[in-house]
C-alpha cells in the first residue's frame, strides 16, 4: 500500500484521529501533574588535586610523580574515593542512623497502587539498608561539567530541608572517610618507623628511615591543618525554592510531540491491515487444475 494511501486514509478519519490525540495528551498531562514533585539540592565540587597547594602534591614527594597525569583524563587519587563514597553502604549506614531515611523510605513503599498492592500480598512495607542503597543510586547524581574539572553533586528528596541536609551529610561523610584512611595509613607507617628505629643500628639506614619518618609526620600536620583532602566546595551546597522534579514543562512539551506521532502511527498501521484483509477477501479462489477435476469426476 503506498504512503500516499495511507496518508489519506489516516486524513480521513482526522476527526477520530484528533479526538484520540486529545484524550491520550489529557491522560498523560492528568499522570504528570499527580506525579510527586521532588526538591533537588545542588553543590559544585572541584578535586582537590587541582589546585598548586592541593594536599596530594604535599603528600606526594616529586620524585614519584608521574608523567602522564596530563594524558589519563579518568578520575583518581582522593576524589575517586570521595564520589565512590557518597553511594557506599556506609553512606546509606549514616542516612539511616542521622537523616531518618528509613522512615522516608518506609513512608515510599506504602503509598500509591503497589503499596496497597503489598498490603494485600502482605509483603514487608519497612525499609531496609538494601532499599537505602538503591535509593542513593537512584537519587544522588554526579554530573561533569562541559569545560571544567568541577562536579555537580545533586539529591533529590521530596523535602526541601531534607535534600539540603543529606547532601551536606554525604559530602562531610566522603570527605571525612578519606581523611581517616590517609590519616590512618600515615599512623600505621609511624609506628613501624619508629618501631625500626628503635631496633637499627646502622647510621646509614636510620638516615634513610628517619627521611620515611619525616614524610609520614608531613602527611599527617598536613591532613590536621587543610581541610580539603579529596574534594573541595565550589559552590553550595543549595536547594531550589520550587521543587524541580519531574520537570513537567519538558515532560508536557515531549508529550505533545509524542501523542500525535503514536496515534498516527496507530492509525496507519490499521489502514495497512485493512487494506491487507480487503485484498485477501476479494482475491479469487484458485482453480483446480484439469487432471484433479478428472480424478474427482472418476471418484
């Protein structure tokens, strides 16, 4: 069946056609505008090793820096560690113990069609560190930006004080985290230090050692005075006076382009199988050949 065809048999029933445009825009304009609406709260960070007096060049002596850190473009050092932290299961630990999500979670899973749907079945309704977990992957975003080595941390969360708070909470516990281990692993190479010390004799290996243990004490009087170690505040954190998500101008925009295209679709995929069972029911039955005619005469 030509295109042409089809466009006319579609303009044909134009006024059906419309009047399910309508109906389908209405019903999903009617979803978007019942969808709960969320705050999202928003802080730009920056590696720390960006900066010329960034702890990571005081941590680490010249002499082991490498020549390729203008050609590996992925993200390593304390920030790696940082980003990774902010959905960690200690990250979701925390939440729970100080940002009462599990009650916010818990409140989720009973409202709407599926919560009545687990109180039907009897599934659990209370939250657990699983549902927490997934929760920070669906809701803690990290977005690059276009020209610049920053990072938009954002969470989203149906209360405004509480979005602002999480965030807060996930980038004191990322930074914190890492504090500790590099502070933790310069402690433990202290005491080893000093514990080889205490047994060498050699003049020339207690210099050596005494080098080891000057860099090991650098760390930690560095890690005591900055206080950026992975990642440092750009801008933020802050939350949107209205809520921002969904986005139900672009969601709406997207649906007006959507239904028509779905509805006349649907219409000239019913055009061609009309047309299809036109051509089968006028096709005429084919005639049996000359010998079979002879043989059903003989029968």
């Amino acid at each position: 069946m030509p295109l042409e065809q089809i466009m006319r048999s579609v303009w044909a029933q134009r006024w059906q056609v419309g009047l399910l445009i309508l109906l389908l825009y209405v019903a999903g304009a009617a979803f978007i505008m019942t969808w709960p609406r969320r705050y999202v709260a928003e802080a730009v960070v920056a590696p720390a090793e960006t900066t010329g007096i960034a702890v990571s060049n005081l941590l680490t002596s010249p002499l082991n820096a490498t020549g390729n850190a203008f050609i590996e473009n992925r993200l390593a050092g304390h920030f790696a560690v940082y980003l990774d932290s902010l959905r960690s299961a200690e990250a979701a630990a925390m939440l729970a113990r100080d940002a009462a999500l599990m009650e916010y979670l818990s409140t989720l899973r009973g409202e709407g069609a599926m919560g009545r749907l687990r109180r039907l079945v009897g599934l659990r309704l209370a939250a657990d560190l699983d549902d927490a977990r997934a929760w920070l992957q669906r809701s803690v975003s990290v977005t690059p930006g276009i020209a610049t080595v920053t990072l938009t941390l954002a969470v989203s969360h149906r209360d405004r004080v509480s979005a602002l708070g999480i965030l807060r909470r996930l980038h004191d516990m990322a930074e914190a985290k890492v504090r500790a281990d590099v502070a933790g692993v310069a402690r433990n190479r202290v005491a080893a230090i000093e514990a080889r010390l205490a047994a060498e004799r050699d003049v020339f290996l207690r210099n050596a050692l005494y080098d080891l243990l000057a860099q090991q004490q650098r760390t930690l009087m560095v890690i005591a005075a900055d206080e950026a170690v992975a990642a440092r505040m750009v801008s933020g954190p802050v939350v949107g006076v209205r809520p921002a998500l969904p986005n139900r101008p672009l969601l709406l925009s997207m649906l007006a382009v959507a239904a028509p295209l779905l509805v006349i679709a649907a219409a000239g995929c019913l055009a061609l199988l009309r047309a299809a069972r036109a051509q089968t029911l006028l096709r005429p039955e084919p005639e049996l050949p000359l010998s079979a005619l002879r043989r059903a005469g003989a029968d």
